[in-house]
C-alpha cells in the first residue's frame, strides 16, 4: 500500500504541535488492502496476516458499517483510499515491565510442565495462559473516510501522488481526486470511538464544494491549523489506537522450549489463518 502523510502537524511559524497524532492516508488496491489498512496498526506476533485476526467473522454488511460505506461498494471491482487523522493521547510500553517482571509462581510451574516435542503439554498451558501478552498500546481517538474509485482512475490518481506526494498538487487537483468528480462513492467520516458528538461536529465543519458537488471530507482539515486544533482537544481518550500483542514464549526459561512453543503456535496460527 501507498502511505501518504496530508500535511505536517506542527505549526511552520512556532513549531509547535497544531495536533498530537497522525494524519494520513493510504491507498489500497482492493478490499483486502482496505481491511488491513483499517487494522494497520494492530499486530500480533507470528501472524503473517495480524488483521485477519479482527475481520474474520465480519459480514459484508459488518465491514460496510465499520468502513462507512455502503455494502455495494465492498466487492473485488473497486478500489480504495482510506484516510485517516488520530489523535493519540496515552501511550503505555509493556515490553520492558514485562521482561524484568519475576513470573508468577503458578506460571512458572506450569511452565516447567511442558515437555519439547509434546503438543498436548503446549496445548494445557495455553488453555490455562494464552498464547500472548499485550506488550504496548496507544489510546486516543481518531476520524476517518474511505472515498471508492473504479480501478482506472485510482490508478492514475496513485500514480500522480506517488510521483511527488501531495506538494505537488493543486488545491484544484486535491478537490478533484477526492471530491464526486473522480470518487465513485465518498464514505462518511466516522470516529474509531463511535462518538456521535465528534462525527456530528465532522459532518457540519468539513464541508467542501466543488462545482455542483456538496460533500463533507477530511481534506477539510487539509491546510487548516485552526481546525486541526480543534480536532486535537475534541479528540478524547476514548478509543484503541495502536496495539502489539507479543507471544508469552519468555516465561519458558530453556531456549529450546521456547522454540518449541513457537513451533506449537505457528502450526495452529496458520491452519486457523487458512480456515477463515
């Protein structure tokens, strides 16, 4: 996938943050791209396809809600741009706590019950443990809005910003990509929190116009500090950002076992990966 970052947020005058988070968007080819864009920043260790893990059981009429589009859009013959502005407020690393921490006695003796080359011994353990521990997160919330393209056009548009990036476009070129004229479908700005207060503010500020097209769109937000402030203070610590989930493969205290474990969890990881 193609990322691409809208705008700096930090003022050019004082340098000072205008937003504390991220504003992006990234361009995917098909539905698939869209899926583990939408889930880009969740991970879990040994999974080749950590956002399958989140989509698996979602209906096309799941993935329309949660994407803001509607279901006639969620086929194989489109293509996408998801954009995405977050405002990140609490950030909490486990990974350090994690490895200095003495584990549990009761950990520890299970633990010691696995035996190398026994599947089952690995198996009772992850039925008593799991097989991972969050290592980090972030909190905040964020606004997003895919807008749907036939393939052409997305191409031609994905090629011209993959040239120079959004600098070299026009303030006209920038309304025309994202706006009804080029966009086949322009999805509703949605908050990861489901906060109806922030989408209610999104639908009545970010209005633009373009020709005899009325929509509302997070280029809004594009070039305009004030707004982008706004965003960050009505932005709350409601919703999960980020999230790294590592295996739990430390508590063994042998090398071996460890590989063992993962070996365990890789051969099951994958056969769920290929039945979903």
């Amino acid at each position: 996938n193609l990322s691409i970052a809208v705008q700096p947020v930090t003022s050019v005058e004082t340098y000072t943050p205008v937003f504390n988070g991220d504003y992006h968007m990234e361009f995917c080819d098909n539905l698939s791209q869209l899926l583990q864009a939408y889930f880009r920043d969740f991970y879990i260790q040994r999974m080749d396809k950590s956002w399958k893990a989140f989509t698996a059981s979602w209906s096309k009429a799941a993935m329309a809600r949660h994407l803001g589009i509607n279901t006639t859009y969620i086929t194989d013959q489109h293509s996408y741009v998801l954009v995405r502005v977050a405002r990140h407020r609490t950030t909490e690393s486990l990974s350090a706590y994690a490895s200095n921490r003495e584990v549990e006695n009761t950990v520890s003796k299970e633990a010691d019950k696995v035996v190398i080359g026994d599947t089952a011994s690995v198996m009772d353990f992850v039925r008593n443990f799991g097989t991972h521990y969050i290592a980090s997160y972030v909190t905040g919330n964020s606004l997003y809005q895919v807008f749907v393209y036939s393939p052409p056009i997305y191409r031609r548009i994905k090629e011209r910003l993959k040239t120079g990036g959004l600098k070299d476009l026009s303030n006209l070129e920038l309304l025309s990509f994202f706006s009804p004229w080029n966009a086949e479908y322009i999805g509703k700005v949605q908050s990861a929190s489901g906060n109806s207060t922030v989408e209610d503010w999104a639908t009545k500020t970010l209005k633009l116009n373009f020709y005899f097209f009325n929509y509302v769109s997070l280029f809004k937000l594009h070039g305009e500090s004030s707004l982008l402030q706004t965003l960050d203070r009505i932005l709350g610590d409601e919703a999960l950002l980020q999230l790294t989930l590592r295996t739990v493969a430390p508590v063994f205290k042998e090398f071996e076992k460890q590989q063992w474990f993962h070996e365990v969890i890789d051969n099951n990881l994958k056969l769920w990966e290929v039945n979903m």
